[in-house]
C-alpha cells in the first residue's frame, strides 16, 4: 500500500515551486498570485478499513470502473436494513474539499444524499466546511442515521438523516448501497482525508444495538469495492457500441473534427456522440432530460465529449488537443489553508480523460481546479498528448496544464480516442453562479449556459504549438 507520507515532502516541494513559478505565462504580462500545485499521481490505492462494513474502498486504482474521479475515494457498504431498524455511523468530519454521504440501490440509481454542509456537528465539534470555519478544528465529529425510508423531500427530512427507501417498496425488502465521498484531501493526509471511516453500528426496531461483525450479519452487508456491480458493460455491451460504430464510415467516430460537448442529463446521453451525424441522428432527442444512474454523485454535473488523435496537422495519429477556457473559482484547501473560503463559484472542479462505454475506466490521473494554471482573468490552456508528443512549453511556467492521452482509446476498438469529462461540483441544485453545468436546461442551451467556462477544442501538433512560445494561453 501506498502512503502519503513517503511523498509527503516532495509535495511539500512542489508547492513551493508552484508559488514561485505563478500560474500565468512568464511573458505575457499577466501574472495571476495564485499558487498551481500538483496531487499524487497515484493515491494510497484504496483505503482498507479494517471493518466489515466498509472493506476496502473504491477508486480509481482498487477498482476502475464507472469513470471514478482520480482524486477521490469511495467507502462502500451494500445493506439491508431490516424493518424498523437504523444505521448509526459516527466519524469525523475529513480534511478535504468535499464529503458527503448517498444511498442508491446496487445499480446506481440515486435514493438519498447528505452533502457536507448539511450534517449538523456533534455538540462541541465544528463542521469544517461551513463557509468561514476552522478547517484544521481538533474536534470535528458527527452522527448521521441510515434509514429505509423514501426521502420525503426538502423540508421535511429530519436532520442528519440519510434516507435509502423507495416509494412501494417495504423497508427491509432490498439492499441498498451506501457511498462515502471523500474529495481532494489535503496534503499529507489519506484518502480517508486523515479520519477513517465511518464507524457503524446497527440499531433494531427493538432498540437493541450490535457493532463489528454482528452488526454486519444482522444488514447482510457487502463491504467494499470489489462489491460494486459494473454497470456500464451492462447498459452499454460491446455489441450495442459496435452497432452504433456501424452508422458511421469515419474511423473517428463518434469523435468529430470540431468537438461538440454534451451535458449528462441521463446514462442515456452517452450515446448521443454515437448517433449524431449518422441515420439515428432523430434518437437523440428522445433520449431522457430527468433521470439518474451510473452512481452519479448528485452534486456533480457533467459534461463531455470525444477527442480523436488522428484529427489535426500530423498524419501519423500524434496529434494534439488544445482545451481552453475559464476557470471558475473554487475554494484552496490543498495547502491545509486554515478557513473554509465563502463565496465561489463552485465547490470542485476537474476534467478527467475515459475509455469508452462498455469499459467505464478512468484513463489516468484526472486535473483538478489547483492544478491549472490560469492567467489573470482566469483563462486556462490544457494540452492533451501522449508524452511522447508533450510539447515543451505544456508546464506550469508558461500557464500550461497537462494530461496524459494514453493509448488505451476507448477500450474497444477506437485506440487513438478518449472521452473527457468535465466536473462542475456544488452543493446546490441550481448554482448562483449561473455558468454552472446544473443550470444547462436543455442540451440546445450548453454553450449559451456555460460561456466561456466551456472550453474550446482545437487540434494541432506539438511543433505548432511550441510556436507559440510561453504565450498560448494569453486570451
């Protein structure tokens, strides 16, 4: 197992670098006082808690499926709650950027969510991640109940109650799945954000509480990654991939020279890309607007598109993708700052690069929004390329971010594509910050909703852009 503490110093060495270096282009004359830093490349691999509630944790490198963001971890515990009994869990409270708590049934389809601001502190503790609060308080736990009850809507959940029921369905009759969100922890610290887990005892309609194993014998619970049912190859087999290949003669598709990004409304949007430009094109908009799955975190919005390295100037598929934008603000917490910032734009940010549908996996170490230089007015530029093709002028001092394309495609049968997905993170249904991805009504409205924020795509190589000096990303 991997550990923080052994990289612990180089990070420490890192940060310092990025303060000194700045995060705009040396001679473009705008230089932003903004620190880049860069996150392990590889996390401690999974948390292995120790209990048979929670077993060892999911994320990109226990188990990579369901495109997980690289930077986060996943406690997960499948339970069935026998009628009028509860779960208790009491923790603490990580050091991070984000926490939160869902239930779901085994597939993915979302039941119940707490977000970090909404769980009341136990009494003497703090909630670090109110706007403004002790981010580093000594005393930061909570208790938070599990019940098989459907939720019954904004104002009437009682506090610090996780719902897991489904309307028609009595409680006790089905499992459900029980997610910890734990993300970007602060340096130095583990993917627990340097609190561990949840410990969960199991109270009886009776009143009688067990913990440990009889606990887990009582909720019949499948603890841990290795439990989580793969949905993708499920809604997505490789056989229904190849059909829809078939409507296209490109050897790019469903990659398209001039991007076209997409918002996750639906599991069943990932295969608009597939149907635009050929004779299912009309599917499209039958594709459902409300819906969820695919254990997508409710305080996320997505959107996405297909890259292909065979589009641009070289003919030899090594190519690469050139993404701008602006970066909205989000709070510092890496650095372990000491309070909570208020007031930004959103929570989390991060674009990740994917394989395909039927294989769901992360293709490497996603960048969040510390990692990106930006230049005075926010603007960003990330190169996409094989490292091979990594230009020389792609680092932090001349304001350029990097992602590693990786030869893994789409894992089927596209091995120059991948699929990026952009994460915008808040903990409200509709952002005040009006670019946000939630407030995407309709899939005509991406572009006029998100502006700037949605970044531009275009394809060169790395002579090109090399060019350019430490200027590209000037705007």
């Amino acid at each position: 197992m991997k550990s923080f503490k052994l990289i612990g110093a180089l990070l420490g060495a890192l940060i310092m670098i990025g303060a000194l270096a700045g995060s705009a282009f040396a001679g473009a004359g705008k230089v932003a006082v903004r620190t880049v830093v860069h996150f392990p490349a590889n996390g401690p691999g999974g948390q292995a808690s120790g209990t048979c509630f929670w077993g060892t944790s999911y994320t990109e490198e226990t188990r990579n499926i369901i495109w997980p963001d690289s930077h986060t971890d996943y406690p997960v515990s499948i339970d069935t709650i026998p009628a009028g009994g509860k779960i208790v869990l009491h923790g603490q409270f990580p050091h991070a950027r984000f926490f939160s708590l869902t239930t779901s049934s085994v597939l993915g389809v979302i039941r119940g969510h707490l977000y970090d601001v909404d769980i009341k502190p136990d009494a003497g503790s703090t909630n670090p991640f109110l706007p403004g609060a002790n981010r580093n308080a000594t005393h930061r736990s909570f208790t938070v109940t599990v019940v098989d009850q459907p939720d019954p809507g904004p104002g009437h959940e009682a506090p610090n109650t996780l719902y897991g029921g489904i309307a028609g369905q009595a409680p006790g009759a089905g499992p459900m799945l029980i997610v910890e969100r734990v993300y970007l922890p602060d340096v130095h610290r583990d993917f627990t954000g340097g609190v561990g887990v949840p410990a969960a005892s199991y109270v009886a309609a009776n009143g009688t509480v067990s913990t440990g194993q009889a606990a887990c014998t009582a909720l019949s619970t499948k603890a841990g990654a290795v439990n989580l049912t793969n949905v993708n190859p499920i809604l997505f087999p490789e056989s229904k991939i190849q059909s829809l290949l078939a409507l296209s003669s490109s050897p790019e598709h469903p990659a398209v020279a001039k991007p076209v990004w997409y918002k996750y409304f639906t599991p069943s949007w990932l295969l608009a890309p597939y149907y635009a430009g050929t004779s299912d094109a009309s599917m499209i908009s039958s594709l459902p607007l409300v819906g969820t799955g695919l254990g997508a975190n409710p305080a996320n919005g997505y959107v996405f598109t297909w890259l292909d390295r065979r589009f641009g100037p070289n003919h030899n598929a090594n190519n690469i993708a050139v993404l701008h934008g602006e970066l909205p603000t989000t709070p510092a917490t890496y650095a372990g700052e000491a309070k909570m910032q208020g007031g930004t734009e959103l929570r989390y940010w991060s674009v990740c690069n994917n394989q395909g549908l039927p294989s769901g996996e992360t293709t490497g170490p996603c960048l969040a929004d510390e990692e990106v230089p930006i230049n005075a007015k926010r603007y960003y530029t990330i190169v996409i390329s094989l490292p091979q093709d990594r230009p020389k002028n792609a680092t932090d001092k001349c304001g350029v971010a990097w992602m590693n394309w990786g030869t893994a495609g789409d894992g089927y049968t596209r091995p120059d594509s991948t699929l990026i997905l952009l994460r915008n993170l808040t903990t409200t249904a509709h952002p005040a910050f009006p670019q946000a991805v939630q407030n995407i009504a309709t899939p005509a409205t991406v572009k006029s909703t998100m502006g700037a924020y949605l970044p531009t795509v275009t394809y060169t190589d790395t002579k090109q852009f090399q060019h350019t000096g430490c200027t590209a990303s000037t705007r």
